[in-house]
C-alpha cells in the first residue's frame, strides 16, 4: 500500500473519529480530554526518544507524569471551575523541580545546560503546550469552539499537502528546515485555513444564529491567518526537531504518518495561538 492511500485513509478514518470524540460532551469533554492526556503521554515518550539521540535527559518517568499532571490538572481546573493560572503556576515548579534535581542528582555537570533544556523542552512542548486545547472545554458552546480549532487545522494540513503534491514540483526548497516543503503547500494551507474559518462562520453564526462568533466578518480572517500561520511553523518545528535528532519520523503508530507527532505536530503549536487569538476575539464565555 503506497503511503499517499494509507494518509488518505488515516485521513478519512482518523478525522471522522476526533470529530466524534468531541461531540461527545459528557463531563465536561471527558472523553476528549482523555485522548488528549493519553495523545500527550505518548508525544513526550516520542519527543524524548528524539531528544535522547543527540543529549542526556532527566528521568524518562519523571518528565511523563510532569506532563500527565498538566493536562489532568487542566481539566480538573475545568470541572471545579478554577483558574488556569494554577496550571502555569503549576509548570513553573515542574521546572524548578528539574533544575534542582539536576543539582543534587548529578556529580558532573558538563551536560547539565543541554540536560535541562532538553527535560523542560519535553514538559514545555509535549505536556504544557497540549493544556491549552483543554482550555477551550471551559466555554460556552466548547464542541463547536474545539471543533472549529480542529476542522481549521485539518483543513490547512490537508489543502497544504495537496497543493504541494499538485501543484509544488517546481517550488520547493523556500524554508531550510524542511525543502520539500512548497510555495503552493504554504499558499494552500493559508488559503485552506482562512475559508474553513469563513465556512464554519456562515453554517454555526449566519445560518443558524448561535451567540458562537459574532458577525464582524473580518475576524474569520484574522482566526484563519493566524490558524495557517501557526500549523505551519508547528508542522516546520516538529521537522527541525526530527532534522536535529537525526530521524524520518517521531514514531510508527500511525500508518503513512509516522509517530503521533508527526500527525499533531500542527495542533502543537495551533492550540496556544488559537486559544489566544479567538479569546481577543471572541471573549468566549466561560460554561
């Protein structure tokens, strides 16, 4: 089976299935978050395998629950309705915790620097970054608001990828981080973002009048250039880590992708921005 048909079908299964999940609204998103922690343990077991290649980490099992705790601390946040600054403040001492275990468990420290930078990177990026799409359980509407995030995701990965299989033969090579990334994929993923927002705008606002998204017909753009700008670079950031390690993919999981982080390295970095940009937007009301 060619790699195109296995990421179709991965692509036709895979998405009907998440969408599922988060039409599911069950305790606040129960399940959802579920598969977001268990997503989030198995990126920072990928992410550390790759990191592992090139430097020295702290405890494999330690760096694991750091990031298990954000994303079930997220979400107990939620059902109790507490603050998410406890989540950051929660990080903060995850992190002071590395640096003095790196102090009291090490007799050498000519590894310490890339050590520690390498243990907070995996909490930052494969624990910390994934609490924000829990984030956006908390509002009013939170199905429609995550299933926005994803579709627009999605939609900019896969109009990407097609315009860059279509139409990129002869302009590759334009970021060095990944050079068979193309004009067309990038002028795809934009143009793939930005109508998805404007199409989830005219079916869930115009059309069917819910108090989701106000009528400012300039704000979809925003949330599009903002949603391609982000999948982008988090699609070209997963690439410079793989690049840096020295591996094809994060893992074999998933058939045609690789690893999970392979498939959600645009969720990544898309869930903070967007979390951010439709909050100024939007000011979406808590549940």
């Amino acid at each position: 089976m060619s790699k195109i048909v296995q990421r179709l079908l991965t692509f036709f299964i895979g998405i009907p299935l998440v969408m599922f999940i988060v039409w599911v609204p069950f305790c606040n998103h129960l399940v959802l978050n579920c598969a977001i922690l268990i997503t989030s343990i198995i990126s920072t077991i990928e992410l550390y395998a790759m990191i592992q290649k090139k430097t020295p980490l702290l405890s494999k099992t330690l760096l694991i629950i750091f990031s298990s705790l954000l994303n079930i601390g997220s979400y107990l946040l939620i059902l109790f309705h507490k603050n998410f600054d406890y989540i950051n403040w929660l990080f903060i001492i995850f992190v002071l915790i590395l640096l003095a275990l790196e102090v009291f468990t090490h007799k050498t420290f000519e590894d310490s620097i890339t050590r520690l930078c390498g243990s907070i990177f995996t909490v930052f990026y494969a624990g910390y970054l994934f609490t924000f799409l829990i984030r956006l359980t908390q509002y009013e509407q939170a199905t429609l608001i995550v299933a926005l995030f994803l579709f627009s995701t999605f939609i900019c990965d896969s109009i990407a990828w097609l315009f860059g299989v279509t139409m990129g033969k002869n302009n590759k090579g334009l970021v060095a981080a990944s050079p068979n990334k193309s004009v067309a994929g990038f002028i795809g993923g934009f143009a793939g973002a930005i109508a998805s927002c404007y199409a989830f705008w005219l079916l869930f606002n115009l059309k069917m009048d819910l108090p989701f998204m106000d009528k400012v017909p300039y704000k979809p753009l925003l949330l599009g250039l903002a949603s391609a700008a982000s999948c982008i670079v988090g699609d070209l950031t997963e690439s410079v880590i793989k690049r840096s390690s020295e591996v094809k993919d994060s893992g074999a999981i998933i058939p045609g992708r690789g690893g999970i982080l392979d498939s959600i390295d645009s969720i990544v970095f898309h869930a903070p921005v967007f979390s951010i940009v439709f909050y100024f937007l939007y000011n979406p009301v808590i549940a």
